[in-house]
C-alpha cells in the first residue's frame, strides 16, 4: 500500500539570482511521480536567451517538491549533460530550486558563461520530500 502516489507535469527554467529568469521556457517539458516521500523527475529544460547580468547562483527553478532539509545526503543528485564540460558538478536542493555546485562552491557566472546563448538541457533525477 502506498502513503502517497502522484504524476503530473511541470516547467523547470533556469534562473540566476543577479539576472533573473531567462527566456524561452517551455511549458510541462517535464514530469514528476511522486511514490511516498522519493520523487522521479525527468524533462529537459529549455531558453532561448540568458539572462542579462548573471554574475551569481545558477539554478533550475519550479521543482515540484521541495526538499526534506532533514536528508541533507539526498540533495546532492546527478544529472547527465546539463552543461557543456560539467563533469564536476554537483545540484543540491534548496527548496524547489536546483542549485549548482563545484567543489563546494555556488556557481554562477563562469558556469552560464560556458553555456551556450540557448539550448536544450535533459535533467533526470529522484530526491526525498
């Protein structure tokens, strides 16, 4: 028997905290089941432009759940070629937001400097609630 079981669809977009949203996002490009407290996500996330000043946090917004603070070993998740050489970096949660890390360390410009001036990125991951 299942506490919790639900499907749906939603709209990641990539956000800097400087910047703001960027262009192009589009709509239900990714989907969510929720099984108890683990969610499976699966979509791309899609801009036509960047945002103008991104000098600080990279994020994928408008995850569906937010994380549970209290499985702080669950916010570290992987993703496959969400950023052109992005073999050292690592998402953690923060809320509903996919915040980006190297070594620690947010990311931020030098990172969405390397990102090309529009794309489509695959983002697959499962986090606890």
């Amino acid at each position: 028997k299942l506490d919790d079981y639900e499907e749906g669809a939603f709209t990641p977009y990539f956000f800097t905290d400087t910047g703001g949203e960027w262009a192009g996002k589009t709509t239900n490009s990714a989907t969510y089941t929720r099984i108890g407290n683990v969610v499976h996500i699966n979509g791309v996330v899609t801009y036509t432009s960047k945002a103008s000043g991104a000098t600080n946090t990279l994020r994928i917004r408008n995850i569906p759940f937010a994380g549970n603070p209290n499985n702080s070993g669950i916010a570290n998740v992987g993703y496959g070629n969400i950023v052109p050489d992005s073999g050292d970096y690592k998402l953690r949660l923060s809320g509903t937001d996919l915040l980006f890390y190297s070594a620690g360390v947010l990311k931020g410009a030098t990172l969405v400097s390397s990102m090309p001036s529009s794309g489509t990125y695959q983002i697959n991951f499962s986090y606890k609630v």
